[in-house]
C-alpha cells in the first residue's frame, strides 16, 4: 500500500500502521480515510498530503 506525506509538516500516513487516534484502524488505504480525517501532527486536511514516492 502506498504511503502519503503531509506537504505541511511532513508526516507520512502509512496504511499499514492507520492513525488508531484519529479514528483509522491499521489496513486502511488513504483513499478510504473519511473526508474529515486531519493531519494529526498539524491538522490540514487530506488535500494536503501527496503520495510517496
């Protein structure tokens, strides 16, 4: 699964690790994040992460 990266702060959402504290159990692919998901070191939005590459 590919990771994203934050373009604001650098976090890197990786799918196989989730963010159990927001709310996203590990195995969730970034497409299926719900829409109000955020950053949880900065708090943008999922507009603002880009794959890794």
């Amino acid at each position: 699964m590919m990771k994203y990266e934050c373009v604001a702060c650098g976090y890197i959402y990786d799918p196989e690790l989730g963010d159990p504290d927001g709310g996203v159990e590990p195995g969730t692919t970034f497409a299926d994040i719900p829409e109000d998901w955020v950053c949880p070191l900065c708090g943008v939005g999922k507009d603002m992460f880009e794959p890794v590459k």
